[in-house]
C-alpha cells in the first residue's frame, strides 16, 4: 500500500508540496525528535527557524545547521504571547512540538505543569490563525487513548483514531491536554479554515533521546552495567515503540497531504513488552544482570499500540524501521557517544522523568511520553 502511494504521488496523481523555500517553524526544535525533524527539514531545501528554550533540548543537536546558518534559531519562552507572535509570523508551516513533558513519573506525578501545556497549545494556535499560517502540524500522543481500554496486557489490541473518544479518558492531563490540543485544531478548521494535522506519536525512541524515558534509561543502566538491573513495573506492560526516523517522516507526509485537522497515529503496531525489551537490551549488550521489577513505581497503561491503518491509507507511510533494528542502532550511538561519568550524573539527579516540553519555544524540540 505505502509503495502504490509513494509511486502515485512521484507520478502526479497525488499532490505533493515541494519545500524548497517553504518557511517552516519548528517549535521545540533542539530537542529529540524536534532536531531529527529540523535536520529532515534543511535537507529538503527548507527555510527553518526553530525556538526553543532549551529546558531539554541541546544546541548541539543543531550544531551543523547554525554553523552553516542552515536555520534562524530563537531562544525564547512561548508562555509570552508576544514571543509567540514573533516566532510565527511570516511562517508558511508550523510544526509545533514544544510542551512541557517528561516521562512517565513525570506524567503521572506533575500534573499541574503538565496542565500549562493547554495554555501553550492555545497560544500557539491563536496566533497562528491570526498570522495566516498556511498550516499547522501539532505533535500530539498515544496519551489521548482511554485508560479503560488499556488495562490487559495479553489482550490483542490495536488503537484506531476514532477510540480516542468520546467518552474521553486520557492518560493524565499531559494527555488531555493533548486532546484539548486536537479538539481545539478543529475549531479552528470548522471556524476560520486553519489548516491542520494532529499526528499522535506512539513511544518514540532513538538517537538524542535522554534518559528521563524508559528505553533510554534502560541502555543507561545498561551502558553502567547496573546489577540489579532496575525495571518500573511488572514488566509486562506493552508498547508501541516507534523509531525516530519513522517519526519525521510520518509527520512530514502529514504536513504535505493533510489538511482538515484529522489526527493519525504514527506507531508500528508492533507491540514489544516493556520485559522483553529489558531482556534484549541486557542481551545485546553483554550485560548480565538480575532484573529488579518495581511494581509501586509510575508505569502507565499496560496495553498501547496503534493501529496505523488510516496513516496508510491517507499518508501512504508504514515504518520501516522494526523494534528489534532501532533498538540496537540506539544502543549503538549511546554506548558509542556517552562517557560513564556524565551517564552516571544524569542518572543520578533524573527524578523519575522529568524533560521539560516547555523547551518549546526555544528552538529546542520536545519528546513524547507514551
């Protein structure tokens, strides 16, 4: 299906914008998925400005592109309306990543910061109706799903975009907020023509991710060679872990072929349990230790995975990248690029979670917490 796509929309007989000078703003763009879409972006010729606060992103993940002045990068709060309208304005594209956010401790646990992420989304959105902004992408969450549905872990479970809601349960108000955010998409889309697309990310992994999410946490006790080698959970919570790379490409192909502020997932269908994944991790590293399972700490829900049929169908994008590949080439560039005193700082002062999404407006990029 993906490939009869791709081949209709090289043929013509699907539009495709080209983005050579498109002028394109990336909220959240320092940081890990941020960067991987800004470097996305440059290469297809177009013209990005990122902000940023940098609560989590690094300059160093943009390090090539402000060397060569490849982006107009803007390290600001996007709390301040005025910041806000000077970030968008003249912008023909809007991908909006910044939030505040973090792991999974931090989604269940700092629910008041969480909730600013409805002040923010708000702000973003307004001030792009009110510029013209052609379109705007917003990077939203498997969170938005039901805990309801989510609770056995043996059950064969695929989240299609209408399971959402209503009746609405999302996870958390990280989560709701992300509902808030496509609920209000498209208001905007009914009311005033905004275009838009909600692409809802399903447990993003890889290269520049940080350690206050599991997988990374997990190759961080790895790369320590930690014994016990710690697990939150029984460990037999199920998720959808979706490449970084797979990520930015389904997020591009929405921004080209969506308009009418639909929301569609973007994850594998690949359900990996959380154990499993420990298992290989300690595996492919060489690392032998007894896992240690910690049921009392924050876990989520026990069952995530997406269904991804309307993403091929209206994006022509499958994954190409399988757990079990991204997995290793992520251990590759951590065990690769770290030093072990600098992993053992950082696992040492990350309180379960927490990476502030309010890098927004920066020019950092933000993860997503699934």
């Amino acid at each position: 299906m993906a490939q009869e796509f791709r081949e209709a929309v090289q043929g013509g007989e699907v539009g495709a914008m080209r983005w050579d000078h498109t002028r394109v703003l990336v909220t959240g763009g320092a940081s890990f998925i941020g960067s991987a879409l800004v470097d996305a972006l440059v290469e297809r010729g177009a013209r990005v400005r990122v902000t940023d606060n940098l609560s989590s992103g690094k300059l160093e993940n943009l390090r090539q592109h402000l060397k060569f002045c490849d982006i107009e990068f803007q390290q600001n709060d996007l709390f301040e309306p005025s910041v806000v309208r000077e970030a968008v304005a003249g912008m023909d594209i809007v991908f909006h990543l910044a939030a505040d956010h973090g792991g999974r401790g931090y989604v269940s646990r700092h629910q008041a910061d969480c909730a600013g992420n409805l002040i923010l989304d708000g702000q973003v959105f307004r001030a792009c109706a009110r510029a013209g902004v052609r379109k705007v992408v917003y990077a939203s969450s498997g969170c938005v799903y039901p805990n309801y549905l989510q609770t056995d872990p043996h059950q064969v479970l695929r989240l299609s975009e209408d399971k959402a809601g209503p009746p609405f349960d999302a996870d958390n108000m990280y989560g709701w907020a992300n509902v808030m955010a496509e609920q209000t998409l498209q208001a905007y889309h009914r009311e005033f023509g905004l275009r838009s697309v909600s692409c809802r990310y399903f447990t993003v992994y890889g290269e520049r991710a940080r350690e206050q999410h599991s997988m990374i946490a997990m190759i961080a006790r790895a790369f320590l060679k930690q014994d016990p080698f710690v697990v939150w959970g029984n460990g037999e919570q199920v998720r959808d872990w979706t490449y970084v790379a797979d990520i930015v490409e389904g997020t591009i192909r929405a921004a080209e072929l969506v308009d009418d502020a639909a929301c569609i997932n973007l994850g594998t269908t690949e359900g990996t349990r959380v154990r499993d994944a420990a298992e290989e991790i300690l595996r492919y590293s060489g690392h032998r230790a007894r896992i240690e399972l910690h049921p009392e700490m924050p876990t989520g829900p026990m069952n995530r995975v997406a269904d991804t049929r309307l993403a091929r169908e209206r994006l022509g994008w499958e994954p190409r990248v399988k757990f079990i590949d991204g997995l290793h080439r992520t251990m590759d560039w951590y065990f690769r690029t770290k030093r072990r005193d600098q992993v053992e700082a950082i696992l040492g002062q990350v309180s379960p979670g927490r990476v502030s999404r309010i890098c927004i407006e920066t020019k950092d990029a933000a993860a997503t917490v699934n």
